[in-house]
C-alpha cells in the first residue's frame, strides 16, 4: 500500500474531512450570529466522502475524524460512518460535535462504527454557556456527555477553548470533570480566523493554564502518545480530591509546538484537501471527481496536496510588529 508522505518528509496518517459548514451554535470564537452558509450543492455528498475516504485509505490513512460545522446537522451521518467503517481505518472513525443533537443518533453511530467522540464544552455553567454558544442548549450538551460516557466507546473527550476573562474560570471546574468518569478534558488555545477579533490579550497559553491548575493542588504526569493521536498532549491528574479517572490535555496551536511531527490533512466540506489548519496550497478535489476524473487522476492530486503541505503554520504575519493574524476562512468553513 502507498504511504502519503508530504513534502517535509511527515507521514500523513491522520485526516479530517469536514462533512458540514451548518451548525445548531454559534461560538463566538468561531461563527457571527449571521454566518453565510454554502448551497448545499456545494457540499460533498455521502457517495463523495465514501469516494475520497477510499482514496485516502488506499494511501494508508489510518484514522478519520467526522468534523464541521456541526456534523450531527447532516441527517446521513451515520451512513457516512458506517461508510467508512465498511473501507476500514484501523486507527477508527473519531465525531467532533457540540453534543446538542449527539444523543438523537448515539445509538445508531455507535452500531455504525464511530470508535470516538469529542464533545466541545467551554463552560460547565449554563449561563456561561448561553454567552459563548449564544443559544441556549446548555443541559442537552450536558446530557449528550453523559450518554457518551454510558456508551462502549473507545473514548470520550471534551474540548474547551480557553479565552481570557471570557470563560478562563472555567478550567478548573472543568478540569474537575475528569474526576470519577472517564473523560478527557483537553484546553485548546484560542486561534484567530476569519472575524473572530483575536488579540493577543484573549490568548491564554497551555503553560499558564496548565500553571492555574497547579495552583490548585493539581498535579499532572504526561502520558505516552499514540503514533495516530491528534496534537494534544494528556496528562494524568492527582488533584487534592485524589487520582482523577479522567485525563487533563493542551491543544497549542498558538504556542506553536506541534508542527515538526504534524500527521495531519484536512478535507473541507466543499471538497478541497488542505495540508494545514492555515495553509493555502488546498487541492481541490470534489470538481474533478464530479467532472469524471478516475481514481488514478484523483490520486494523483492527493499526492499533490500532500507534497504542498506546509512545513508550518503561518498563523500569523509580521511576528516582528507584534501577533497580527492572518486572514483565514472562518474554523467550521475549514473544518476543526
Ligand atoms: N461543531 C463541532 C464542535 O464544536 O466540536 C465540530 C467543529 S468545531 C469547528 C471543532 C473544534 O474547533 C471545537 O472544539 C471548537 O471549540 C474548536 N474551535 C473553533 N473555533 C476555534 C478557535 N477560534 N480557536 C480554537 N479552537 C476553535
Ligand atoms: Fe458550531 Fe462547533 Fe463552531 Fe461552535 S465551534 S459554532 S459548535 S462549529
């Protein structure tokens, strides 16, 4: 079988394919109240995820993660899943969702073949949740990880962006989630995209956070990674109630420290595989595909894209005059 090795000499193992750019909220960090969403048309259809998800097996990728927008708004997400559980990804099929429809098809997902599920939560508070989500579905996101958690999934993790005096009180009732259940609760630096207003002030790094917990009697111990895993590093807590079931993790995009040994591709709703979170060198590939291409020719672009994948992200332009982001496409229009 071909390996997809980029153009710095990573193995790709690891995609994300976007199957929406709809969702049921609208984190502030993320969306405006008025997000313009694409004609549906525009969207890959489930024949063309099954389509490149083929292609991107027959180059060895080892795991998929089902991201948006909100996945769960597309009533054929089990059908993908078991889609991609009938090709076969050893490394399983991962769902990013918010939880608000998650508990609606759980059942039917986990008879698809979903192995993992990452519920975001960036507040363990409703109010707080009415704020950042600007809707008003605090419990049934609550409820959606209790359900996850009842569930024989291989694991269930939430993901808080931490945003500073927005919701960076937060972290340590959320860290004390990880306490007596099995969930992993992993704190993701804020990003800049689109017209999402990031200054640097709003940035809290994954030393300061990880410092804030330490404070409180917190004791963290890295735990070893998986060569397929995503880019947070874990830790298991000890914290003054005693040894927390849970895991504590950072996702550091902002301090930058995990590009030399990225794994990762993304493919965007609308059909273009994407080397970086902030790259521009995206291959399109849903044009070809409804144009008549052969699995040869849309081979060939995947290598493509893999070999301009960029060495790193450029989230930034002109560091010398201070953090200035750069221009971006909004996080659920490239897919998280
Ligand atoms: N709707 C699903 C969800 O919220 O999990 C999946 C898509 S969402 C875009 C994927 C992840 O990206 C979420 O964990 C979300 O918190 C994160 N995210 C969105 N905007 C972000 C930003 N500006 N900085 C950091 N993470 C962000
Ligand atoms: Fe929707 Fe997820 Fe973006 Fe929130 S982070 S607006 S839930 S896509």
């Amino acid at each position: 079988m071909a390996e997809l090795i980029d153009g710095h000499g990573r193995r790709v193992t690891y995609v994300r394919i976007s199957v929406t750019d709809r969702c049921n909220l609208r984190c502030v960090y993320c969306m405006p109240e008025d997000q313009k969403f694409r004609p549906l048309p525009h969207l890959m259809s489930r024949e063309e995820v099954a389509r490149a998800a083929r292609l991107l097996a027959s180059f060895g990728i080892e795991k998929i993660r089902l991201t948006g927008g909100e996945p769960t708004t597309r009533p054929d997400l089990p059908g993908i899943v078991s889609d991609l559980s009938a090709i076969g990804f050893p490394g399983g099929i991962a769902l990013s969702t918010n939880g608000v429809l998650f508990p609606r098809m759980a059942h039917e997902l986990l008879a698809a073949g979903l192995t993992r599920v990452n519920i975001s939560l960036d507040s363990a508070e409703a109010e707080h949740f009415r704020k950042i989500a600007r809707r008003d579905h605090f419990q049934p996101v609550r409820d959606a990880i209790d359900l996850a958690l009842s569930l024989p999934f291989e694991a269930v993790k939430l993901n808080a962006v931490v945003i500073r005096s927005f919701n960076d009180d937060q972290v340590l009732p959320l860290a004390a989630m990880t306490f007596g259940k099995n969930l992993h609760v992993r704190f993701i630096e804020f990003m800049p995209f689109g017209d999402n207003e990031w200054t640097e002030g709003d940035w809290v790094g994954w030393e300061e956070i990880r410092g804030r917990l330490e404070l409180e009697g917190y004791e963290l111990t890295p735990t070893p990674k998986s060569p397929v895993a995503g880019p947070a590093d874990e830790f298991r807590v000890v914290s003054p109630r005693g040894a927390h079931m849970g895991t504590v993790g950072f996702i550091t995009p902002v301090s930058d420290r995990f590009c030399d040994t990225c794994n990762r591709m993304r493919l965007t709703q609308d059909g273009f595989l994407k080397g970086c979170l902030f790259g521009h060198n995206d291959v399109d590939l849903l044009r070809p595909m409804r144009m008549g291409a052969s699995d040869e020719e849309l081979a060939a672009l995947v290598r493509r894209a893999a070999e301009a994948k960029e060495q790193r992200h450029g989230m930034f332009v002109g560091m010398d005059k201070g953090w200035l982001p750069l221009h971006n496409r909004n996080m659920s229009e490239v897919g998280g």
